[in-house]
C-alpha cells in the first residue's frame, strides 16, 4: 500500500484502503514495515506501522478471520505474537 515517501500518510492510506476494500478482505497479514529510506518487511512489533489504526480498521471491517504471520525467524515468532496479542 505504501511508497517509501508515503510513510507519513499511513493513516489516511489505511483508511482509504479500507473504505474499497474492507468489505472484502477474506485474509489479514500482520507484517511491519522496517523504518528505511526503501520499505521493507520487518517481524510485527519490530516496525513503523500504525497497527492501531490497522486492527482498528480490521474491526469497523467486521473482520474475524485469521491473522497470519509468516516470514519470521523462530526467535522472532513469540515476540510478535506477544505484541499483537497486546493490541488485541
């Protein structure tokens, strides 16, 4: 969804996203953006983006499907699941 110039728009982009596609979603990914000149994946938690406004977007969705974390070491793994558990 995001540039890398288009970082400090997250929050109007997310919800612009939302508002097409909310209705739609069938599967959520919890990934974070590593906070570089170019964007790149990070482990959930570890990043820049404003999972406040993501979750919270998720739920005026009506959105109750899976969550999925993927591409995280296994030293990774229990500290994302801990913060998003935190924002749930």
């Amino acid at each position: 969804l995001f540039l890398p110039h288009q970082v400090n728009q997250m929050k109007p982009i997310l919800k612009e996203a939302f508002g097409l596609l909310g209705k739609d979603i069938c599967l959520a990914h919890a990934k974070d953006l590593g906070a570089s000149d170019s964007l790149s994946f990070t482990a959930a938690g570890k990043g820049i983006l404003d999972f406040d406004t993501y979750l919270d977007l998720m739920r005026k969705a009506h959105y109750d499907g899976p969550l999925i974390l993927h591409g995280l070491s296994p030293q990774q793994v229990s500290a994302s699941v801990a913060f998003l558990k935190g924002k749930l």
